[in-house]
C-alpha cells in the first residue's frame, strides 16, 4: 500500500544517516586509535604532545558531529520566545567580529536598525547566523565582504547574507543541505542541513543564490510576530 511504501522510504532514509553518522564518526576514532598505539611506543615528549593533541581535536570533531545530530533529534524542543531579530544579527555580528578581522573580511549589518519582533528560539536562530557567516567566510579564502541585511517583507523579516566568496555552480547548489555534504577539507557538511531544520521549525524559510567566483546569498524569511490590537481596532 501506499502508507508501505512511504515507511519504507523514511527506513531507506534514515539507514543512510545513520551509515553517514557511522562513516563521520568512524574517520576519527581511527585516527585517535592510531595515535594512541603511536602513544604506547617510546616516543620524545614532544612527539607526544603532539599527538595529543591531534587527538583532542579528532574527540572535538566526533562530539561536534552528536550534538548537531541530538539537535535533529528532538525538533520539537524549540524555546520560544519574542525577541529583536535585528539584535539577535547585532549580536551574531560582534561574536563573528574579531574572527573577520583575522580572516580580512569586512562584516556589517545593513537595511533596517529598528526593531523587528520574531518569535524564536534566541540560541538556535544565533547558531544559524553563525553558520551562515561562517559559511561566507570560509568561501572567502583571500578575504573579502560579508553583509547582513534585514528587510520587512510582507508579514515577514527577510534576512540575507551576502558574500563574494566563490560561488558554488548549480551541482552544487542542488547538494546544499544534504547530511555530510561539503567541499572543505575540515568541513563536516552538516551546518547547512541543520540550519535548514531549525528555520523550517520557526515556520520560516531559506532561498540561495549563487554565482562562480562572484558570491553567495542566502535568504532566511521568518514569519514577524504579529501585532495584537486594542480592541476597537482602527480600520
Ligand atoms: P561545511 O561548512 O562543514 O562544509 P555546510 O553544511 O555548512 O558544511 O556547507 C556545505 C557546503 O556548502 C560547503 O562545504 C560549501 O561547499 C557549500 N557552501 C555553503 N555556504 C557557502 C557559501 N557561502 N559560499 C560557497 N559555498 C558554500
Ligand atoms: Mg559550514
């Protein structure tokens, strides 16, 4: 029956993420094993400290990729409450700040400065921004531009992140969000794909634009919180 198939599907679905858990997580413990048994031979102290630290950094990988995964896990535990979008992107901007300085890339919030009232999950819609610049500025090797800008659309905030990073071409595009995808070396491809998830929770949106060696922009539309009137309402 139709009801089958489509269980069969979401089986199907999720027998792939969980091989690409496996794969994501499986890289690391090799190498942290391999570098244990390095450890156990008689090695100089400064080989040690090397070694562990590369090791640090792969526990640091594989405890990255099992938060973002528990996130997906429990969607619904969203922490709704009324907040200033506009701030949210001011306060986004200042935490990305000193890293854009290091890394040549000029960073600044455009279109409105008012506030805009959104009811979010402060702390996911925080991590999405993040994503997003961080995105643009590992597109942007040499350095370059990132801009914010929040807009009113409608009964909706637009907020967009503009880049003139590389660009991706339309394979590319087509890829964006699937778990694991990525073209960095140290990327682990699950940023975009849980950026997508927390908007499509707050009822919102994302739309991409990109161009080869000419930048990226990303469009996150979420629904404004609507005003209440004093009853009688004015028309
Ligand atoms: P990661 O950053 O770990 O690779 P993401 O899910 O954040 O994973 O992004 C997936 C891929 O999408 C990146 O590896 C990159 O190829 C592409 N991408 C995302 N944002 C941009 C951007 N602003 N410019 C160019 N490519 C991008
Ligand atoms: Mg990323």
């Amino acid at each position: 029956t139709e009801e089958m198939l489509h269980r069969q599907d979401k089986l199907a679905a999720v027998g792939q993420l969980a091989a690409g858990v496996a794969h994501e997580i499986r890289n690391p413990l090799t190498s942290m094993k391999g570098y244990t048994e390095y450890l156990q031979l008689d090695e100089t102290d400064e080989t040690r400290l090397e070694y562990l630290e590369i090791i640090l950094d792969e526990i640091h990988r594989v405890n990255e990729i099992v938060e973002e995964f528990l996130q997906l896990a429990k969607p619904q535990s969203l922490n709704l409450e009324t907040k200033n979008i506009v701030k949210i992107i001011e306060n986004v901007l200042s935490l990305t700040e000193f890293d854009a300085r290091k890394k040549h890339v000029s960073l600044k919030l455009v279109g409105i400065h008012e506030e805009i009232l959104v009811n979010c999950d402060e702390n996911r819609i925080k991590q999405v921004f993040l994503n997003f610049i961080k995105n643009g500025m590992e597109a942007m090797p040499g350095g370059g531009a990132i801009k914010v800008m929040a807009e009113r659309k409608e009964e909706n905030v637009q907020i967009s992140i503009i880049d003139t990073g590389k660009g991706m071409p339309p394979e590319q595009l087509r890829k964006l969000g699937e778990p694991f995808f990525t073209t960095k070396k140290s990327g682990n491809g699950l940023g975009l794909m849980i950026s997508f998830k927390i908007i499509e929770n707050h009822l919102g949106k994302v739309f991409v634009e990109s161009e080869v060696n000419k930048g990226t922009v990303f469009k996150i539309v979420l629904p404004i919180k609507p005003v209440k009137y004093a009853w009688p309402r004015k028309s």
